[in-house]
C-alpha cells in the first residue's frame, strides 16, 4: 500500500518539532512489510524535516498536501502514487483517503504510544481491508477510484 503520513502534529511535535515516539520503528517495519511510505504536508515539501528526523531512507517521496478539497485537488496533482491510505491528525483529511486520524502530538511526550497503534491498524487494513481501531476512518464513498 501507499501510505501518506502528515508531518506537523502527526509525525512531530506541532509545537516543539520533537519527532514521535516510535515513528522509526514502524515505520521501518512497514517497510519491512512491502507498503511504501510518503509524507505530505500543508506547509510543503518536507525533506528538510524528514532528513532531520533520520528517516530518509524510509520515505519514498514528499508531496505538497491539499488544503482543500481534499480528494478532487490530490487528482489534479497528478502524483505519482495516491494514497491507499492517509495517516493524519486532521479528520476530515483521513475521511477523505480513507485512513486514521490519529490525536494530535503537539509537544515532546515520552509516553505516546500511537504510533503502535498506527501499525496495527494498517496490518489489519492490509489483512481485512479494515480496521476496529476507533482511529480508523473509511474514505467518503462519493469519490471515484
């Protein structure tokens, strides 16, 4: 799958920058697993940050993150690769992809433990084709594939 990851709030500390808890490892873990990993985000391309934080060698590419419109302004991109699934702390972007809105992580927090939670509700995504876990969100059915 193609997994497209928010970076402020999500990946990091909106307010501190500090990268959180656990992200390297799942995210090498999914890796591992055969799904392919972006991060996009509001703000920007993101390089500079994902080569901050160390995981430059587990993203595959950094796009510019539609404001607006979330689906319809993604098409007209015209990426490379579309979301099979979004990770963001913004409901109506996961409703929109299909994916998990995940609580905010607004500053460092040792004790977060999300990102676990991120892994398997992917893992049973990719086994199911859904997930229990309350942070999953199926994507609006009005849009076309």
């Amino acid at each position: 799958m193609n997994i497209f990851f928010d970076m402020d709030y999500t990946l990091i500390g909106g307010i501190d920058g500090s990268l959180r808890p656990n992200v390297q490892d799942v995210m090498e873990r999914l890796k591992t697993d055969g799904h392919d990993l972006y991060v996009w985000s509001g703000v920007g391309i993101r390089w500079r940050d994902v080569k901050r934080l160390g995981i430059e060698q587990l993203i595959t590419d950094c796009y510019m993150k539609p404001l607006s419109n979330y689906y319809e302004s993604m098409k007209k991109m015209e990426l490379p690769a579309e979301p099979d699934m979004v990770v963001d702390d913004f409901p109506m972007v996961a409703s929109a992809f299909g994916g998990l809105c995940i609580p905010a992580y607004n500053v460092e927090d040792k004790e977060d433990r999300v990102m676990e939670r991120v892994y398997n509700a992917i893992t049973d995504y990719g086994n199911t084709g859904h997930s229990d876990d309350a942070m999953y969100r199926p994507r609006d059915g009005w849009h076309n594939s």
